[in-house]
C-alpha cells in the first residue's frame, strides 16, 4: 500500500516537472522569437545604430522595477529559477510569474521607446 503510493507520488512529482519545463522552454522559446522579430525589425548596419539599439534596450531595463528587472537579467543569463530564487532570496514559486511579467513590461517600454 505504501510502496503503490510513493510510487504515484513520484510519478505525479515527475510529470508535474516535466510539464513544467516544456511550459518554461515553450515561453523562452517564444520570448526569443519575439526579440529576434524586433531585432530583425531594425537590423543595425552600423556600429551607431548598434550603439543606439542597445542604449535603448539599457533605458528599457532600468525603468524595470526591482526584482523584475534582476530576474529577467539573470534569466537571459541562463540562471534556472531556482538559482534565480536563491540569489535574489524570493520564494522559487515567485521567480516564474516574475520574468513573465518582466517580459511583458520589458517589450511594452521597448517598442513605445521605439
């Protein structure tokens, strides 16, 4: 009885993560096309409107509230949310929610800047 139990336990742990990260790798995943559109939008020829291009990304970013703006950085840094969490000493459950919103944000003062 308790083996069958732990046994559903760890299946349900197991799918639950695996849900998880194909929902997380499908946000990136979208995330990074979206940049990519805007990118390829304005394709920087020159160094200047490389130049420009960042300075108005680093204008986008610091008008990102905290801890919005470090769980987004340390998320295109290639940190997981736990690690994320750790650093920033936010429940894990939070780090999620967190970069979605930053994203959001992020893209709006990006392409109003723009």
């Amino acid at each position: 009885m308790l083996r069958a139990w732990l046994l559903r336990v760890t299946a349900n742990v197991a799918r639950n993560l695996l849900r998880t990260r194909r929902r997380t790798a499908a946000r990136d995943e979208a995330f990074a096309m979206e940049m990519s559109r805007t990118a390829a939008a304005v394709v920087p020829d020159d160094d200047l409107a490389r130049q420009a291009a960042i300075a108005k990304a680093q204008r986008a970013l610091s008008k990102l509230k905290e801890p919005l703006r470090s769980c987004l950085m340390l998320r295109n840094e290639g940190l997981s949310y736990r690690e994320i969490a750790a650093a920033l000493s936010i429940k894990e459950s939070s780090v999620g929610s967190l970069v979605a919103r930053a994203r959001t944000r992020f893209m709006k003062i990006y392409t109003r800047n723009g």
